[in-house]
C-alpha cells in the first residue's frame, strides 16, 4: 500500500475522530508503537524562508523556522517556533529532533514528521512527552525563485501536532 492510497484513509478518520486516532495508522517511517498521546493540538501559523546561496551558488529559498499557534477546542494554549520548539502556556515545553519524515498530502504541503524530545523545561503537560508527531499538513512550501540575499517570504502552513510519551 502506497502513502497516496493510506492519506486520504487518514485524512478522513482523523476528520471523524480526530487526531489521536489517525496517528495509530501513520506511515511507517513516522509511527511509534509502545507510546502514549499526552497531548494532540492543531497549529496555524508560516513556515518562514530565507533567500541564500546554495551549494552550486544560485540563490534558493531555504527553510529558516516555524512560527505557528497551537490550539486545542479553538483556543490558544501555545506556540511553535525555531527549534524546532512547542511552549505552552502552562510553561512546559520541549525542542525536538526529527528523526523521521513521510511525503505531505500533496507537493505543496511540508512532510509529516517525527521527532524526538532533544530537551524539555517548565513543568507541565509537556513535561513526560518524548515523541512529537507532525502530520495532516496543509501548505508551508515555498516555491519560486529569490533574488536578494537574505530577503525573507513565508508560507502559510497548518499541520496536527500529536505529543506521545513512553508507556
């Protein structure tokens, strides 16, 4: 079974169940097994790009960070931002590593992603988390060409964000 015949399944159970339960059925390149939802939040925000020289001298947009709100029942509870980092209000909040990355739903949305817990600090919901999983993009790539050095552009982006911990 292909990713473009398994998305449109995941889309579909998480718009009748929510997030959680899409999770259980991601891509194998991003799944956990053995791990628990803490939290599952959705993110609006931009994927913010910096126009540089890349390795053949052309300039090219290159990814520079995320800065998104997350939500949960519709209200603000946090932030994401470079890090890549997840803050919320109760001031618990982790940076993690992506160790794991699926193709979005289409070439304009970023990838799926998974990551491990690098660091945390605070205490709170955050705080037992270990895993964090991207999925459910919309958007965030930047295309085209740039013609300044250091001129910036972002793309407007959502994605679900599932926060797992061990056990």
């Amino acid at each position: 079974m292909s990713i473009k015949s398994v998305v449109p399944c995941l889309l579909l159970l998480t718009a009748m169940a929510g997030p959680a339960v899409a999770a259980e059925a991601l891509p194998e390149a991003i799944a956990v097994s053995g791990e628990s939802v803490v939290l599952s939040v959705h993110a609006e925000g931009a994927q913010v790009y910096e126009c540089k020289a890349a390795a053949d001298g052309k300039l090219a947009w290159a990814f520079r960070e995320p800065i998104a709100t997350l939500l949960s029942e519709g209200k603000t509870i946090g932030r994401h931002y470079a890090g890549p980092s997840w803050e919320l209000a109760d001031g618990s909040a982790v940076v993690g590593k992506a160790i794991g990355n699926a193709p979005g739903t289409t070439p304009a949305d970023i990838p799926w992603l998974k990551l491990e817990v690098a660091s945390r600090r605070g205490s709170g919901t955050l705080t037992p988390v270990t895993t964090v999983q991207r999925i459910n993009t919309h958007g965030g790539k930047l295309e085209g060409s740039c013609d300044k050095t250091g001129d910036f552009r972002s793309a407007p982006y959502s994605a679900d964000y599932i926060f797992l911990k061990k056990g």
